[in-house]
C-alpha cells in the first residue's frame, strides 16, 4: 500500500517539478527551447495559427493519469522548434472544484472521446489529414481508443507510447490490495464505491479492466499506423514494464536504459528525459535521427 500511495503522490507532484529538476537525464537542456516557457503558445507550441512545415504532421501530446498539459513544458516547445505544430491539452478533469489541478481521472473512454475531439479541432486547424500522437501512459492508448471506436480511423499516422499502459497495468501486484481497499471503503459508505466514484480512470487502467479487454480485443497494433514505445525498467506504476510493449508488425519497442544505462527515471520523469526526447524526435522523422544516448544532440 506505501508503494501504491507513493506512485499516486509522485504522479501529481512531477509536473511540478519538471522545470526545476537539477540538469541530469530527467532535465534536459539541449537547446533554449527546453527551458519551461512562461505561456503554453508560440514557436508552434499550442500556436492554433501555425502550419506545419512541409512534410511534418501536427503533434498531439496525451498526459498520463493525474498530469496536466502542464507535464509537456519540456518537449512541447523542443518538438515544435523542429517545425512540428505541436498541442497538448488537459482532459480527464472530475471533481473539477475540489481537483481543479488534477486530470485524466475521469472514465477512460470518456477521456478518449476528450482526446479524440482535441485531435478533430487539430487536424481542421492545420488543414492535416493525420497527425502523429506522444502519449504517456494513460495517454499512450487513449488515442488508440479513439481510432478503435471513436470515429478516429485514418487520422493517426504514428502513435509514440511513452510506459504507455498498452495491457493495463497490476500497480505492482497491487491491484488485489486495491480491490481489498475498494470493499472495505464501500462497506464503510453503505455500498457507495468512492474509490472508483472519484477517479474511475484508476479501475479502468487495470491490467483486468474492460476498457484494457475492449483496447486489445482486435490486437495489440492498429493497422497502416506506426507504433513505438519506449519504457524503463525503474517503473512504479507500470509492471511488468515491458507490458508497455505492443506485438506486432513494425512496431518499436525499447528500454530508455538500453540507450542510456545511467538513465534513473522512473515512470512519472520519462517525459523529462533527454534520451527519451531524442528517441521521440527520432521516430517522429527518422531522416534527421541523431542516436538517442546518455548525451543526445538536438
């Protein structure tokens, strides 16, 4: 129970403390556009007046469970000065007066629907057919919802999962304890489920849930999309990690430490890590790739 009550503190904590990680791999500063800007538009980023540069699709940036679009300061602007249209948005928001900092906590599918009708405002802003997806986490597969069920077939091009939880995840073997938590909190409340009642998304990511069975149900790929997803093994919310990994053909699969062996980030700092964004920028244009390592270029 401490590590699940830790890995649900560390997830609204991080975006936080994002732009004020000391220089490591968590914080990278390759260029001047990784500095956390003061506004969330300009220079392509969350800029509903920018025109990708020819050849380059928008970029739709999808949080993790708890996070904002606040948890992008890093790679928005990094991805967008390399002529990208970048967006990102906050969805999931429940109990929106008593959490009014706190998303995607609402039912996943509602949240995938969210997303998907962010990605329509996208694609009619910058006159795309497609547009390429970074989600994290929770925001790894809501996209692949929307394709699946929502009206979204034929608008991805690429879906780039970042400890994306592709097959739920078990909290670390804790998702027992957690429905022990739920009964013994629904006995105490005259049957009123308050764990599931005040963040759904947190039953709905579990690797036994529906929304999990119904993602996975025609494979773990979607067809004329390119897939990659990048994992570490320091994850706390995700396990097994490798989880993250989807089956199928063409699709990428790789160990942040593989790349970068030194590279201590669990699964909350991923979106701070500088191999990580070198790996992204790589799949997003493989003809400008660098190599993704403990000291990328940019």
């Amino acid at each position: 129970m401490k590590l699940f009550l830790t890995a649900l503190i560390l997830s609204a904590i991080s975006a936080a403390v994002l732009a004020t990680t000391p220089e490591s791999d968590a914080a990278p500063t390759p260029a001047s556009a990784l500095s956390a800007p003061s506004s969330t538009s300009g220079k392509g980023y969350n800029d509903w007046s920018c025109k990708p540069l020819e050849g380059r699709r928008p970029v739709i940036l999808v949080h993790a469970t708890l996070f904002t679009k606040e948890s992008w300061a890093i790679f928005g602007p990094a991805i967008a000065e390399q002529g990208y249209c970048v967006y990102s948005l906050t969805y999931g928001r429940y109990w929106k007066t008593l959490l009014p900092r706190v998303g995607a906590i609402a039912p996943a599918v509602n949240n995938a629907k969210e997303v998907g009708a962010f990605a329509e405002k996208v694609l009619e802003a910058t006159g795309a057919s497609q547009a390429d997806f970074v989600g994290h986490s929770q925001g790894g597969v809501l996209p692949r919802y929307w394709v699946q069920y929502q009206g979204g077939k034929g608008k991805m091009h690429s879906m780039i999962g970042l400890s994306a939880i592709n097959h739920g995840t078990s909290w670390q073997g804790l998702a027992p304890i957690l429905e022990k938590l739920k009964g013994m909190v629904k006995f105490l409340t005259f049957s009123v489920d308050i764990v599931t009642k005040a963040a759904p998304a947190l039953q709905d990511i579990m690797s036994t849930s529906k929304f999990v069975e119904d993602l996975n149900a025609h494979g773990d790929t979607l067809p004329d999309v390119f897939q990659a997803n990048i994992v570490t093994k320091y994850d706390e919310i995700v396990s097994p990690y490798k989880s993250s990994f989807q089956n199928g053909p063409g699709v990428v699969n790789v160990v942040l430490q593989d790349l970068c062996e030194s590279a201590y980030v669990e699964h909350t700092l991923i979106v701070a890590s500088k191999t990580t964004l070198r790996w992204v920028l790589n799949q997003l244009d493989p003809s400008t790739a660098s190599p993704a390592n403990c000291n990328p270029k940019f």
